[in-house]
C-alpha cells in the first residue's frame, strides 16, 4: 500500500454499504482537490475496502448558528471558525469493493471498516487497477442507490480517471470500458440513460 | 461431422418449426443476405436452413428513433448502439442431419460404429436450442446437401450468392417429374433451360424433345442483349442432337437441318384439332360434327373434308331449285345427319391450318416416325419452328407430335411391366416447351395432351420441362405437379404465388421471389432439390462449354468448321 497517498479523514462509523469519515475543515483545504466521486481506500483485517466518496458535509454548532443569526462573519471570525475550532466536516463513501490476496473484487467486503480507521485517496495507479479490473461492474452500486445524486458522482469519478491520462491526451483506455458499463445498466431505462450521456459527451468535449 | 469453418455471424434467440428461427445476428447487417444458406450445431444435430427475412430491432423504439452519432460522442455513440440496436434473422429450418457426439470424443466412436453409413438429410422435426451458433454454410455442407459436382448426374446450376460455393442439380432426379423455369421476360430463362438441357444431353439419362418456338436451341445465336454469339444444342453435341426443321426449306442461317418434319393429312385427328379449338374459336358443335367426319371418312377425313366446299350450289335437276352441289359442305352434312351451319362453320375454320406449310397431303420423308426413332434411341431431337411461329403452329405441331409420343410411351410401357426381360424400358423422355401458358392455360389444360402429361405420364417416363413468363397462367393442377422448379425474378403477385403453390414456407420465400436480379439469380425450389435455394445462376458461355465437355469439344461444330479444321475453307 503506497504510503504518500494522502489521508482524507478516519471512520466515524460504518455500514456493510458504506461508512462515514470525519475531518477537520482545515484538512480539507490541505488536499486542494475537489473530493466528490473520488476513489478512496481504508484498510480492513486484511482487505483493502475501495469506495467513492459521495457526499461531504460541513457540520453547524450552537456557535455557529449564533454567529449567522447575529450576522458576525467577519474575515477574522471566519478565520477563527476554521482554524481554531474543532468543526468537524463528515465524508460519505460508498463501498464499491475490496481487494484481497492482490485481487480486485467488485462486491462488498465481508466486513466493514473499523472506527478510526483511516481514509486515503487512491493513487492513480491503485484507482485505475481497481476500475479495470473490475470492469467497472462496481457502477451498478452507485446507479441503483437513490441516497446520493449517482449521476453526478459518475461524471466526477469519470473526471478523476481523466485527471490521471497525461495532460493533453484525449479520453483513456478505461474510458470505452466505462461507458459500456454505463450503458449495460441503464439501456432499459431510455430516460435515464440518454441523460446520463448527453452529460458525458459534454464531459469527455471538456477533455478535449 | 466435420466443423464448419465459418466465423459465426449470430446465435438463435428464438422462433419455432412454423414461425421460423429468430437469429439475433452479431455481425454487421450488411454481411448477411436474405436467402443466405445457414447452419446451426445443437446436440447431435446439424440444421440447415435459409435467411428469409433480415429485420432492424430495437430494446427500445426511442434508441432507433433518434441518430445518436447527432446527440452524443462518436464513442458513446457506437457503443449504445451496439448494445441497444441490433439485427436478426428469420431464418426457415429445412434440413437437419444427424452428427454424432463431437468427433474425437470417446462417444463419437461408439456412435460411428453404431452408425457406420453416411448419415442422410431429412426435413426438420425438432430445433435447435437457445443460442445454438449460426454460420454461414460452407463448401462442405452445401456438397452435403445438394452433392458434388460429377461432370455427369450431379450438374452445378449455380453458386451461393455471398460466399459462391457451388449448388447442383441431380438430373436423374430433375428428370423424375416434370420441372418448370420461370421468369419475367430477360430474366434467363432460355438461357438456363439451355444450359439445364446441355447438363441432362451431357448426362444422358433421358432423351429431350425440345419445342423451339423461337430458334433458340437448336442452333447458334446471338445474344440480343450482348450482341456475342450464343451456342446452340446442335453445336454443341453434333450427333446426339437432331435438328429439324417444321416444313420443307427451312433452315438456319448457314445451317441446314438434319431433316425436316412435314405432317400428312391423314395424321391429323380430330382430336388434334379440338386441341385448337380456342385457336380456331370452334363452336361447340365441332366435336360432333367432327365425330361423324371420322365415321364416315375413316383414315382420310381430313382430306376429304377439305376438298368439300362451302356455299357451292348447283340447279336441281327435277325442280330447278339450287341446291348443294355433290362436293359440298351441306351435302355431306344433309346425308350424314349433321347440322349444315356447323359443319360449314367447321369447314371455313379450318381453312386456317389447310394451308401451313409443313402440312400436306404426302409428305416427302417420314419426319414424325424419324423424330420418334431418334428418341428412342436415346438422341435429342430440337424441333425448330422456323418461320411458322405463330400460335397456331405451335398449338398444333406440338399436340399432334406430343400426342404420337404418349401413344409410343405407352405402348413401350404396357410392353415392359408385360415382359420385362424381353421389352426394354422405355427411355426417359424429356419434352420441352417454351411459353408453356398457351399450351397448359387453364381453358385449355383439358384439351390439351400436355397437362396430362404433366400429370400422369410419369408413369410411362415422359415428363416437361416447361418455361414460362407467367405461370400464373398456368392450370393449378398441372403447377401443383412440377417437382423442380427454377424461378428468376418474378413481380406479379399471382405469378410468385403460382410458383410457390403447394410448398411449404411459402409465405417466407415470397419476398426472395421478387427481389431476384435479373439474368443474375434464380430461386430453386421444389421435390427435385433438397431444400429451397437462391443462387447465382452459372454462366452459360464458352467456359461452360469447355467445362462440360472438356478442352476437346465433342465434335467439330458444324460442317464448316469440319472443314476449316480439314483445311477445306472456301
Ligand atoms: N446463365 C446466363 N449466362 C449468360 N448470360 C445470361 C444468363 N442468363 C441470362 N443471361 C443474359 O440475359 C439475357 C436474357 O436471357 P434469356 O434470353 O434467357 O431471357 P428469357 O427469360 O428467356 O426471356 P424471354 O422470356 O423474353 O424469352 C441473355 O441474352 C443473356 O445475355
Ligand atoms: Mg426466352
């Protein structure tokens, strides 16, 4: 497990399906990369859980809710919220998959993650592994889950894939492989789907 | 059995015997063809069966709707369309073939020694199952089905259209009933009917008489389409093949028929002229006043009655009143007792034919028993109309010679089942007739000797072989017969039905009908072929000569060739 990948947060709790992390705003900007529809890893007795963090959630306090209500938010009250408080800022992730003995596998890993856990953001190289190898059949997950907005997170995570290609290449060899995936879960669901792409097409020009 | 080598090009996805097999296909619509000749591997069985209709799906009519190359990327585009557009195939099962285990498997030698013989084609009774591999048939399933070709009895009338291996024709078994070619008019017809009759003449199992209306058979032609020389029969076989000629002086270009054919009087009976009957727009008296004809003129009725005249009156002696001269009409009809109109009607009709050429009171040679001969003995006999073209000519000459040869058949065959070792079998006989409609229409199929041969002759080895641009005109009784039958493109509804009446899958071959290329393709159909087949017809040229008969052509090809080669050019 690559060491340098940086650490998003650590588990707050934990489901089957998908677990929530806990960092503090500051982390956060210490990233410096958009966070939706990333590839994330958290170790687990011996598996690698794999997931695609789906939705980020500043927390309010007491605190905060007076400083809006009073209408104080002065550059040094807002410096002061975010560096000197510990204002917790919550990570949804939805499990996609585990690797285990060096193999990727598309379905959830027996048992969930444990508390305190940490999370990191895959490298691109583990990311991409993960996608190919499984073909992207772990797309299925996100699209029939109506908690968080699939769409969106598959034209992010897409985003992410393209991120890794070289600078000025146009769409990766995953790219194909995802749309297929893509098109194999939805093509019973016309309305869905043709969205879907018209949203991808618009993306995949951005690339260009 | 040996794999087929083929790439699959889509697997069965549904379907039954009656409703055909659905194909969903997997390769590029435009690889496959209607008519295209499949096969499917399932269990111990391999089918065979025949594209018939090509049709465009969609999982939803939305996707088909809309061009998605418009709407989204090239790459996605191409990849919902694969997965949401696709083709299939209705494909018509006709053959399944028992084949054993895989070869090579432990159970596949036990099967052999179980089932040491070739194993035979039969019609399908079961199916294949969900998903069973289609392909297109190779050379080898298609020698399978149709055989391979001989040079003699199995005859290469074609090839596949996309992959163009090699469909024959046994003749032994075309020979068997009675075939049919058709076509609308340039579709190929004399053209094949030619090359089918060089195959069969090649192959000699029966003799052919050939009705040549148009003197197309017989000798060299030119192509009116091509302007290139066309070779005839005659040509082609020398000897084995007679040309005649109908009347005195007839001859073709430079080429002089083997001898002519004149009809005596005395060989025209009355039923040959009821045969003309609508011809002759007779009256419905003729066939009584005909009767008494032959009562009372025994032999020469028709002589006799053309020397009589009509109208001719002479004073009566007694009363001075005029009265029917003796050499009349009405003076033969008062004594015989036969209605005067009619039997004048009759007379004045039949000035029609008194004065054809080639009919005549004593004919110079015995053309009719030559003709006769030379089929029995196994020879070829191409009757050429020559300038007597006209329906009536045909109507009669081929009636009146038709009907010398049922009785000839016939006779030989009462003679063999009496006495089978000191009669020969009779010689299988094959009688061509082009424009076959006027001959087998339904007014006339009760007249006419051709419909009963269709019908019945094959009992004494006589069959047809008729051609026709209309076999909607043709008697029902007599299509439902043919056993082969050859079509080029046909548009008229009723036509394409006609062709089909009495086959099953009817309704799947229809469209393949129409949609034929003209002088290009023909559909093959009926008992005489294993199953129904489109095909690309084989080009009847040079080649095909040379093909059939060798380098060395049989026998120089006229007199004048035989002389040239001699050194002997004028
Ligand atoms: N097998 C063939 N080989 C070579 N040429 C052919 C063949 N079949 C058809 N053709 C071409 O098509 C033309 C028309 O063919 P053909 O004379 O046989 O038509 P048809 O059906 O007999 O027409 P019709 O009803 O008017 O007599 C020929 O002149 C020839 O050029
Ligand atoms: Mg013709």
């Amino acid at each position: 497990m690559p060491q340098e990948a940086p650490i998003v947060g650590h588990l707050l709790r934990a489901s089957a399906a998908g677990f929530t992390v806990g960092t503090r705003a500051e982390a956060l900007e210490a990233l410096n990369q958009p966070l939706l529809g990333c590839l994330c890893q958290v170790e687990a007795q011996g598996q690698t859980i794999y997931g695609l963090i789906a939705d980020i959630r500043v927390l309010d306090d007491g605190l905060v809710q007076q400083l809006v209500a009073e209408g104080r938010m002065g550059s040094e009250t807002l410096a002061d919220n975010r560096y000197n408080r510990n204002q917790p800022v919550e990570i949804s992730v939805i499990t996609l998959g585990f690797a285990q003995d060096g193999r990727m596998r598309p379905r959830l890993p027996g048992t969930p993650p444990l508390a305190l856990q940490a999370l990191r953001l895959c490298t691109p190289e583990e990311g991409l592994r993960f996608c190919e190898e499984n073909k992207f059949a772990y797309l299925r997950r996100i699209l029939n889950q109506t908690e968080y907005p699939a769409q969106e997170m598959i034209l992010a995570h897409a985003d992410q894939l393209q991120s890794w290609q070289p600078a000025g290449n146009k769409a990766g060899s995953w790219y194909p492989s995802l749309a297929e995936a893509l098109i194999r879960v939805l093509r019973n669901d016309y309305e869905r789907l043709s969205l879907l792409l018209d949203a991808l097409s618009a993306l995949e020009e951005s690339w260009k | 059995m040996e794999m087929n080598a083929n790439p699959a090009i889509g697997f069965v996805s549904g379907g039954g015997l009656e409703a055909n097999l659905q194909v969903r296909l997997q390769v590029p619509v435009g690889e496959v063809q209607e008519g295209a000749f499949v096969v499917t591997d399932s269990e111990q069985w391999r089918f065979y069966g025949l594209v018939t209709d090509i049709q465009l799906q969609a999982l939803d009519e939305r996707y088909a709707g809309e061009v998605s190359a418009g709407r989204y990327t090239p790459a996605l585009a191409k990849l919902l369309d694969k997965a949401t557009l696709f083709p299939t195939l209705a494909v018509m099962p006709a053959l399944m073939m028992e084949r054993g285990p895989e070869p090579g498997s432990p159970e596949y030698a036990a099967w052999r020694e179980m089932n040491p013989d070739k194993t035979n084609p039969m019609p399908v009774k079961t199916l294949p199952q969900h998903h069973s591999l289609v392909r297109l048939a190779d050379a080898a399933d298609i020698s399978t089905i149709f055989g391979e070709e001989d040079g003699k009895n199995v005859f290469r009338v074609g090839e596949t259209r996309e992959q163009g291996h090699a469909i024959c024709l046994r003749l032994d078994k075309f020979v068997q009933r009675s075939a049919g070619i058709f076509g609308t008019t340039g579709s190929g017809k004399s053209f094949l009917a030619r090359m089918i009759l060089a195959g069969l003449i090649h192959a000699g199992q029966a003799s052919t008489l050939i009705f040549d209306m148009h003197n197309e058979y017989g000798p060299d032609t030119t192509s009116s389409d091509t302007g290139k020389g066309v070779r005839g029969l005659k040509s082609g076989f020398d000897s084995k093949v007679r040309l005649v000629g109908l009347g005195a002086g007839t001859s073709f270009g430079a080429r002089q028929p083997d001898f002519t054919l004149q009809i005596a009087h005395a060989d025209i009976t009355p039923e040959d002229v009821l045969q003309l009957s609508q011809a002759l727009n007779l009256t419905d008296n003729a066939p009584v006043v005909l009767s008494y004809l032959e009562r009372d003129f025994p032999g020469d009725w028709f002589t006799k009655f053309m020397a009589m005249k009509v109208g001719a009156l002479v004073p009566d002696e007694e009363t001075g009143k005029r009265v029917p001269a003796d050499d009349s009409v009405a003076k033969w009809a008062q004594s015989a007792g036969v209605h005067e109109k009619s039997a004048e009607s009759l007379r004045t009709k039949l000035g029609r034919i008194e004065n054809r050429g080639y009919l005549v009171d004593k004919p110079a040679s015995s053309g009719l028993d030559d003709i006769i001969n030379n089929l029995e003995a196994g020879r070829h006999v191409v009757l050429s109309f020559g300038r007597f073209d006209s329906e009536l000519d045909y109507l009669l000459v081929t009636n009146l010679i038709t009907r010398k040869i049922r009785d000839r058949w016939e006779w030989r065959t009462n003679e063999f089942h009496k006495d089978r070792l000191k009669n020969p079998e009779p010689r299988p006989l094959v009688v061509v007739v082009e424009e076959a409609h006027k001959l087998l229409n339904r007014e006339m199929a009760s007249q006419t000797i051709f419909s009963t041969i269709a019908r019945e002759m094959r009992k004494y080895y006589v069959t047809l072989l008729i051609i026709d641009q209309r076999p909607s005109q043709i008697y029902d009784e007599v299509m439902s017969q043919l056993g082969t039958r050859i079509s080029g493109a046909l548009g008229d509804e009723d036509d394409i039905n006609a062709v089909l009446s009495g086959l099953p899958g009817r309704g799947s071959l229809r469209g393949m009908l129409a949609k034929l290329q003209p002088k290009e393709e023909v559909l093959m159909l009926g008992w005489g072929v294993p199953m129904p087949i489109p095909l690309r017809s084989r080009r009847y040229d040079d080649k095909f000569w040379q093909d059939l008969l060798g380098s060395r052509t049989e026998a120089p090809a006229s007199i004048a060739d035989h002389n040239s080669l001699l050194g002997y050019d004028e």
